[in-house]
C-alpha cells in the first residue's frame, strides 16, 4: 500500500512558518508552489507504480489518494464538520483548534473514500 503525499502547502504550521507572498496564497488560503509540487510529486508517484505493477505483475500494489481527500477537507472543511480553514490559520499566525476531533473525523473519511475507491 501506497499512500500519495497530501497538500502541505494547506497545513496550518506551513502557512505561519515558511515565507510566502499573497500572491502565493489561493482562494482556500493554502500554498500554491507547495501544493503544485506536491501535485508534481504525486503524477511521478503513479507513473513508477505503473511500472511497477508492470514487472512485478503476481503484486498487489495499492495506492491510496490521500491527498485528494485531504484537499477536499481543507478546501470545504464546513461540508465536513470543522469551521477552521487554513486562511484562518493564517489570519491569525495560530491555531485554537479541536485537532483531536478533526483527526477522528479525518480518518473516518480517510477509510470510506478508500474503501469506497478500492471496491469500484
């Protein structure tokens, strides 16, 4: 099992820490040259495993698109429980934040979009 990596340029300690123009902020408040990379990196990602599940065709190689359900977390957090987006963070150079319950919340949503993409 595989997993991608997850849009980085969203997460709350990124956006206080690392130095960033506005211009470099999107509509959701997140990286854009953090997450294009990320992007970037992810395309790669699928393309060796391709290869590989061509050579080694008797493997199950699984790859779990962690990033796309993070993505939607952070892009439409309302539409899943949480009321912070990463532009709030970044608002306020912290986050008060109930993580605990938002990292519940995110694994379960982890597991029904996995078991829901790996079943079709």
């Amino acid at each position: 099992m595989v997993l991608n990596l997850a849009p980085v340029g969203c997460y709350p300690s990124f956006l206080v820490q690392l130095p960033h123009n506005s211009s470099d902020i999107d509509q959701f408040g997140c990286l854009v040259s953090y997450n294009n990379a990320v992007r970037e990196y992810n395309n790669m990602l699928k393309q060796s495993l391709r290869e590989v599940r061509e050579s080694l065709s008797d493997a199950s190689v699984i790859y779990v698109d962690t990033h796309t359900v993070l993505l939607e977390l952070f892009q439409h957090p309302t539409s899943h429980g949480s009321n912070t987006t990463p532009s709030t963070c970044l608002i306020r150079q912290h986050c008060h934040h109930d993580y605990q319950k938002d990292t519940i919340h995110l694994n379960r949503t982890l597991f029904e979009s996995f078991t829901i993409s790996y079943l079709i």
